[in-house]
C-alpha cells in the first residue's frame, strides 16, 4: 500500500504542477477576473486530488473506487513429520468398535444422543455452542444446544441445554462482537439468517430475533430440487459471508444465490457475490485473510470424479459448476449436459487449494497453527470426510491432513469398516492448544481429541 500511495502522491504532484502551467499561461491572455476564476477552479481540482490521493493514509480507510482487498498472508508450512499409529476401542452407548489415530493422539466419546450434530461455535464467555439438525430430512425439529463444564480429564460436560429449538434445519452459527461493543450471535437455516443480541450467561435468547438475509428454499427434501439444505456463516472484518449449496445435482440455476458465496454487511445490507460456481460448500472460514471453503463436486460423473476439494477463494471468481470440473489436477469440461452458458472457459477456473478425492465429502475443517501445536498436526489443515453417499465407493469417513502441495494423509479413520457405517466426522473445532473436538452427524456423537506428544 505505501508503495501504491508514492505513486499515487508523485502523479499528483505533477498534475498540480501541469495545471498550474497552464494557468500562468491562461493568466497572461486574460483579464483580472477570469484569473479570479481560472485561480478558484485550480484550487478546487487540486484541493481533490490531494484529498483523493491522502484519504487512505491520514482518514484511514482505501479509497472505495479501487475495493482494495486486505493483505493475505502465507501459511507455514508443516514439518512433514511421518505419523504412527495406534487402535483405539470406543463404546457408545449401542455398539463399540476402533478408530485409528496416531500415537500420543487420544480420542473419547464426550456427549452422546444428539441427533444429526453439525457444527460447534464458542460464546464470548466461553461456552460451547451446537447446531443439531434433527435428521437427513427437510424439518423444522432443529434444535441449537449449550455445552458448558467441560472436564478435559474425564472429557465429559457438567451440562447440556436447550438455546433454541424447532428450527429448519440449523447447520452452524457464530459470534461476533461488533465496534459497538455488542455481542451477536448468528444462526445460519435453510430459508434465512438471523442473529441475535447475545447476553453471557443467558439460556435461552433474551433479544428478540433480527433477520439478516433470506435464501431460495423451495424443493420437497433431496428429490425435488432441495439438495442442498445447510448455509453457512462466517464474519471476518465487519462482514458477513455466508454458503449457499446448490439445488440440484448439476443444473443451471435460476436464482443467483444458489451454488455462491454470499457477502454481506453485519446487518444483511449491501449483499453482493464473493464467489461464484461453488456448488456445496459447507464450511467456509477466514484464515490469515483469505477465505477457505470445503466444496463437494456433482455426483454423475463416476466413482472417482470429480476430485472434491479444499479451496482458497478469490473474490469474484467462478469455480466452474455446472460447467467443468476438477479431477487430477486438471479442469475439465461437463459434457452431460448442453449447457446454454458458454461465456466461461476452463482457464478462467482457478484449481483447488487441495484435492481430497472423488466423492469423500469434506465437510469441516480447521487450520493448526503457530509452535503451541504438536509436530504431526502443526501448519496442517484437518477436514472431516464425511464419507460417500453410496457405501461401495468408500471414500472418507475419516479426518485427515492436508497442506498445500501434498496428499491428504489420514489421521483418524474407522467410521466405515466391512461396509457399516459407525459415524461420520462433520466438524472439526479447536478447543484449546493440544485439543479438539469432533462431531459425527450420524452416531449423533461429540467426541474430544487430546495429544499429548
């Protein structure tokens, strides 16, 4: 920015001093009072420019004609520590079996019962906040629970609450203290975002609901037009960024909303595209001032394709669906369908920051960073697999690491074995700096990750 606002003084310097050129030589054709006037406009243009050119230095904001994005910052990269592993036996309350995970890792099952657990947030004043979507069916049984008295040592809670209840489909929430000072929290659903002023300690909302943004929900569950019922919410700089899934396998959308990422001011105005072509992603969140999403590709185009994906988003880009997708690090067009768009091409679609195979649903994930972390997860992202829609094909149904430039390593695995399904991980969330938790959505199951290496 400094250098872009040398540039900037220097070329104004010399428009200052063309005018002024100009105006001497004016003067000496002209009478006194076209001087006067001739004196007033320049000093008017030049008073402009200098406003113009010193506005995002001494106001402290960029100009908004050039929407200058903040600086991102590389990531670390990881150590590439290679991993040993260990079994672990869990017993739920109606099955036991193993999950493998590596050595010094310890996992537990913290809370169980929940029905289809989603994702975690963290209060202000230190809670743990959960989305519960009931089931795999579009309802209105969602329910949003508090988490409090966690006991690292027997990894259980002193309780487990209602905040709120019948809900449409609650796929996550977050916090946000605003300049102000106040606190929200945001809940997205299906058919809309809302927030709520949020109070430290309270059990259930004690503001009354604000609506944020309204989103197209028409479709009767998966097989008429509803594929994709969850949005997501993420705020980073005073806005907020919300995904939303497509509603179709691959098709082309008549809302503009489906298949994006939603920006938006704290209050719902001002909405405009930060990305487009992103069919489903469910997690998204800002890490060292990029934004990062997890995204799964279409199904129709066979067991491995496409190659479902981490991807660091750029604003304004289109990240090909319906038309191409991603496999082996290629972009590829989607021949199944006559498509009537046919502006985009293949080069304009950027790659993935990593691949994470053919249909193995990555849901969500989490960035390790900085020395307080262990070896073998320090500068990775983790990304739950939340494991094929067909049980044949296989994939997922683990955790497993992931950096730019290298293959996904499995960390935990053993949710799927001799085709039964034991659970399937959905969120990763940090809970302190040599722990985690995990939700699996279909054992309705919390489970805590301790290492102790």
């Amino acid at each position: 920015m400094k250098e872009g606002f040398i540039g900037k003084f220097i070329l104004s310097v010399a428009m200052v001093t063309f005018m002024v050129s100009c105006s001497q030589q004016s003067n000496s054709n002209s009478d006194i009072d076209r001087q006067s006037d001739s004196k007033e406009q320049i000093v008017t243009e030049v008073e402009a420019i200098f406003i113009d050119t010193l506005n995002p230095l001494v106001l402290g904001h960029e100009n908004p004609k050039e929407n200058l994005e903040p600086p991102v910052l590389s990531l670390e990269p990881p150590l590439k520590v290679p991993l040993s592993f260990h079994t672990q036996s869990i017993e739920l309350n109606d099955t036991t079996f193993n999950l493998t995970l590596p050595e010094k890792w310890n996992i537990s099952a913290a809370k169980e019962g929940f029905g289809r657990l989603r994702f975690l947030s963290k209060s202000p004043d230190g809670r743990l906040f959960a989305t519960d979507m009931k089931n795999r069916s579009d309802n209105s049984r969602g329910k949003v629970f508090i988490l409090e008295g966690f006991d690292k040592t027997t990894a259980t809670f002193d309780t487990c609450i209602t905040y709120l209840e019948k809900l449409r489909n609650p796929n996550n929430s977050a916090f946000h203290t605003d300049t102000s000072g106040v606190d929200w929290f945001y809940l997205a659903l299906t058919q809309k975002l809302v927030r709520y002023k949020y109070t430290p300690g309270e059990t259930s909302p004690s503001s009354p609901e604000e609506l944020v943004a309204e989103f197209p929900d028409y479709g009767l569950s998966y097989k008429y037009g509803g594929w994709h019922l969850t949005r997501t919410v993420a705020i980073h700089n005073e806005k907020v960024y919300v995904s939303v899934g497509s509603s179709c396998n691959a098709c082309e959308e008549k809302e503009p909303e489906r298949a994006s990422i939603l920006e938006m001011d704290l209050d719902g105005k001002n909405v405009n595209h930060y990305a487009y072509g992103v069919r489903n992603a469910v997690d998204i969140n800002w890490i060292q001032g990029a934004l990062y999403s997890t995204n799964m590709g279409a199904d129709h185009l066979g067991d491995d394709a496409p190659d479902e994906a981490l991807y660091k988003l750029e604003r304004g880009a289109h990240y090909g669906w319906p038309y191409f997708y991603q496999h082996d690090g290629e972009i590829r067009a989607d021949t199944s369908e006559n498509w009537m768009h046919d502006s985009l091409l293949s080069k304009d679609v950027p790659l993935a920051y990593a691949e994470l195979g053919g249909h193995s649903a990555p849901l969500g994930f989490e960035f390790f960073e900085g020395d307080n972390w262990p070896e073998s997860i320090r500068n990775y992202f983790v990304v739950a697999l939340h494991g094929s829609g067909y049980v044949r094909i296989g994939n997922g149904y683990n955790l497993v690491r992931i950096a730019e430039g290298l293959e996904p390593e499995p960390v935990i695995s053993g949710w799927l074995k001799d085709g039964h399904r034991f659970g399937r991980p959905t969120d990763v969330f940090i809970y302190d700096d040599n722990s985690f938790f995990i939700t699996d959505d279909h054992a309705g199951v919390l489970y805590f990750v301790e290492i102790d290496e």
